[in-house]
C-alpha cells in the first residue's frame, strides 16, 4: 500500500489574505466591459486597504474608466498541493490631474507609496517612465484559499 499525497483545501483569513497582497507587488488585474472580459498583469503596492498602481494608455485604461469594478488576484505557489491565492475586489479610480487640494494630496500619497516599492519611479532612472497614470483600486473585498498537502 502506498500513500497517496491529497490536498487540503483552506480558507485564508482576512488578516493572511492582506498580508499575502502586501508581501508581493505584482498581481493579475480582471476588468470587464460589456462582454468582455480582460486580464493583465500589473505592478502595485498594498497599502492601508488600497492597491496603488501606474499605467500607460491604452485598452485597460479606457475599459475601466467606463467600468471601474476591478479584482486582483496574487498568488503564492510552492508546488501542486502546496499554493496560497488572494483575490481582491474593488473600485479602480484614475488619480492623473488632480483637481484642488484634496486630489493632490492622494495622488502625492500614491507616488509615496509606489516609490516606497521603486525609489527610482517617476525620476529620470525611471525604468518605466511611459507609466504616467496613477491609479488606486480600494479593496472592498478580500478572499483567500490555500492548499497544504495531505498524507
């Protein structure tokens, strides 16, 4: 008789979840509009309950600015049985011209934030100076599973 090794499938609290999103800083971003549905990886930090992020123009930018509901998904993976995944739902909100004291206040949060990750953004040795929009995606809502394996 030989043993067989079986997952056992978990779920992860809220407290494992947001440590996992804040550990990492790139993730896969979901966005829909109409019937379409897209996936692109992105860079981000976490931080206080928001995903903090920069762009270029194009496709996912338009899309989500019609249809600003967004889910993140990171993933740990060490083998078949032996994984941690965390999706994070939310609004993306464009943070580019900000408008009055209160809109410029977020957005220099925001390069705080992405240049806690990257000391270089928005310098010149920026390695991605065409990634000029600045966005934020609220986390609404958190969820995580695991597998661990099983003798």
């Amino acid at each position: 008789m030989t043993d067989v090794t079986r997952p056992a499938f978990a779920e992860m609290s809220r407290d494992d979840s947001i440590a996992l999103l804040a550990r990492h800083h790139v993730g896969r971003l979901a966005f829909t509009f109409r019937d379409r549905v897209d996936i692109e990886p992105i860079s981000y930090v976490y931080d206080q309950g928001w995903l903090y992020g920069r762009t270029s123009p194009g496709t996912k930018l338009r899309t989500v600015q019609h249809h600003p509901w967004v889910a993140l998904q990171v993933d740990e993976i060490e083998g078949r049985f032996e994984w941690r995944s965390v999706v994070a739902r939310g609004a993306i909100y464009i943070l580019d011209t900000p408008r009055g004291e209160a809109e410029l206040a977020v957005y220099e949060r925001a390069v705080d934030v992405l240049r806690a990750a990257d000391a270089d953004a928005f310098t010149e040795s920026d390695a991605t100076p065409h990634r000029q929009t600045v966005f934020r995606i609220h986390v609404d809502q958190v969820t995580g599973r695991c597998a661990t394996p099983e003798a």
